[in-house]
C-alpha cells in the first residue's frame, strides 16, 4: 500500500513538473514578437572592420517574426533570406544576442501593420548582400533592410541615417575591407548614406527586452 501511495505521489510530481517547464517554456517563447529587431556579433570575415568603424560590438541584425507557430529571423546575407531563429542565434559569437522593440509596438505593431512589414520584406527575398553599404534596392545589408522595411511599410524611421564618411576606417581591419571592396580608400563614396546596426539599436523609438545568452531563454 505505501509503495502503491508513494508511486502516485511521485507521479503527481512528475506532472506537476512536466507542466511547470511546458508553462516556463511558452512564457519564455511570448517574450519573443514579430516586428522585434535581434542583433549579435557576427563571426564573418567583415566583422572586426564593422565593429571598430561603428564603435559597436553588434555587427549584425535581423528582423524577428512568427509564422506557423515558429520564429524566424529575416535578414540581408548572401542572399537575402530568413532563418529559424534558434539558427540565427547559434551563428553569432558565443550564441549571445539582444532583442530591441518599439516602445508602443502593441498600438503600432498590429496585424494590419506586421501584413505590411512582411510584403515590403518579400520585395528583397532574393537579392545580393551589398559588399560597398549602397542605399540602392540593388543590392542590400543588414541595417539597410531593416531601416527600409519600417520605414517603407510604417512610416517609422529607426536609427539615425549617417554618411560613410562618418565612421573611423582608419584601423587596419577596415582598411583592408575597403582595398578588397572599393580598390582603396581614395574610391570609397564618402557621401553615400548608410545606415549602421548600433545607430538602429540606439534609436530611442526602440527598448531592450532580451538580453541573454541561450542557456538564459
């Protein structure tokens, strides 16, 4: 009998837990919107050039959104493309990452709003990752996408729209970036307008609400 009693407990325990870590497990996934912006520290060969010229540790970032059940990143490479977002965050250094979101996103980000954000992202599906930082459709970078999608699909306008020329390309690891990709520093376009991922994330429009390694999901 006490053994019949004990196996019940242990069993109403197991259940008890099952449930606690499957309610832990959803609370953890609603922490995550479509419309949230998500950057890392990429591990490409541009990343040290990126990081010392925007004074940044965060040299990528995407723009996260659910679909079916699942979130997935959608993001300017080569090409342009989205990724199941436990494999964006397992791309970046040390799988760390940050999720920023509009501080009115519940009045902002609504079905209507994320429908349009979701058919101005389809217009680049495909395209070239842009090696020069452009500000054509042409081709496209990580922040360019970003920026444009609010922009083009709200009317909202994250991050401060600098001019190449702004940044410090005077380290080594941007100096060889722009003989690879402009054939040296007296053919860099001084004047295009760019877009960093430390100018998106620093836009006051924006607040964190993830900041954690996976283990901390």
């Amino acid at each position: 009998m006490q053994s019949k009693i004990l196996t019940a407990i242990l069993s109403v325990l197991i259940l008890a837990g099952a449930g606690y870590i499957a309610y832990e497990s959803r609370k953890k996934k609603s922490l995550f919107k479509s419309g949230d912006i998500i950057f890392q520290t990429s591990l490409t060969s541009q990343n040290k050039a990126i990081q010392f010229a925007t004074k940044s540790k965060y040299s990528h970032c995407g723009i996260i959104y659910k679909k079916d059940g699942v979130f997935y990143v959608y993001e300017a490479v080569q090409p342009v493309k989205s990724a199941p977002l436990d494999q964006w965050i397992a791309r970046g250094e040390n799988g760390y990452y940050v999720v920023r979101r509009l501080k009115d996103a519940d009045k902002i980000l609504t079905p209507e709003a994320q429908a349009k954000m979701e058919a101005e992202g389809k217009k680049f599906i495909g395209k070239d990752y842009d090696l020069t930082f452009e500000w054509s459709d042409d081709k496209i970078y990580c922040s360019e996408l970003i920026w444009k999608v609010y922009d083009r699909a709200l009317g909202v306008q994250i991050g401060e729209l600098q001019k190449l020329g702004d940044f410090d390309l005077s380290f080594p690891q941007a100096q060889t970036l722009l003989e690879a990709r402009y054939g040296g520093i007296n053919n860099v376009p001084f004047d295009e307008t760019v877009i960093s991922p430390i100018s998106i994330f620093n836009s006051g429009l924006l607040e964190t609400v993830k900041d954690a390694y996976p283990s901390e999901q």
